[in-house]
C-alpha cells in the first residue's frame, strides 16, 4: 500500500541503447517536477565518481568546463585520472607517432594527450642523439635508431618513453 508522500524509486532497463539515450537526453524537461532522472553505475564506478566530483567542483570554481562521463573527469576537454588510494593505477600509453616533429611537440592537443598518462611510450621517434625531447614534468629517455641506412634523408625508427617525475623512484629502464 503507497504511503503518503513517500519518494520511490524506479528502475527502468532498455531494451535499447538509443531509447536509454532518448530519455537520458531530455531529464531537463523534468525541472519543476517531483521527478529526476539519475543513471545507475556499479559500486566501484560510484566510488570513482565521489572522488571525482570534489576536483570537478574545483575546476568549475577556477572557471574552468568540467564534467564526468562514467568514471572520467574531463577538465577542458582533457581527462582527468583519479589516484584511488594514494595511487595504484598507472595510466601507459602506447603510440606510433610517425615522427616526433617539432610541430608536434610544441602542439597543446598533443601535450595534453601525453599530460593524461603517467608513462608514454611513443614510437617511430625519428629522433637522433641530439635531439631535444623534453617535455615539462616528465623524465624523458631518447632511443634512437644508432645506424641508419647511408643514404637515408631523415632519421628513422627510434622510441621516446616519458616517465612522470613523481613515478620516476618507481621505474626503472
């Protein structure tokens, strides 16, 4: 029997991914009313998110755009790692660059894509002995091609690892 102004939950399960989204999409047409449309995630992704929501509401009052997606901040368009307990989780990224160019290395998307990971491996460097790649808050290690063919324009081969530097007592290459 219903009691009197008592909130109940329901749960609705779709059939379809594209009815979950229509009605996903349209909670702000409940403003005003006694309902709300709020999506179920597993305990451990709840947990992420808690964590995260302090930093997003940081963010928001540095005026910056923040917002979570499942169990990812994104702040400006990046996302945002959450250190569960102290740490644990080290994020690696693995990626044939085609060329670490110099275009590249001064690009923010680019920056900010490395800047997401605690260890980037980057691949077919195309660097040499001398060259410059630092990158701010990493420790960085230059494997270059040591022969290259004789008559060979530019470098070739190579791999680029960036460490981050409050990683760097952890790691050994």
């Amino acid at each position: 029997m219903p009691i009197h102004g008592k909130v109940r939950n329901i749960v609705a399960k779709f059939t379809f991914f594209k009815d979950r989204e229509m009605v996903r999409k349209r909670w702000k047409e409940l403003d005003g009313t006694a309902y709300r449309v709020f999506e179920q995630f597993p305990p451990e992704v709840m947990s992420k998110r808690r964590q995260l929501v302090v930093k997003m509401k940081e963010a928001r009052r540095l005026g910056k755009r923040a917002y979570l997606a499942y169990d990812t901040l994104y702040v400006d368009g990046t996302p945002v790692r959450a250190r569960v307990n102290g740490g644990g989780e080290v994020s690696i990224l693995s990626w044939n660059v085609n060329g670490l160019t110099e275009s590249k290395q001064l690009s923010s998307n680019f920056v900010n894509i490395l800047s997401s990971y605690d260890v980037c491996f980057l691949f077919e460097s195309w660097k040499s002995s001398s060259s410059n790649i630092d990158l701010s808050g990493y420790l960085s290690f230059n494997f270059f091609r040591k022969f290259q063919h004789r008559k060979a324009r530019r470098n070739s081969g190579g791999i680029v690892v960036y460490i981050k530097e409050e990683l760097a007592g952890g790691i050994t290459i």
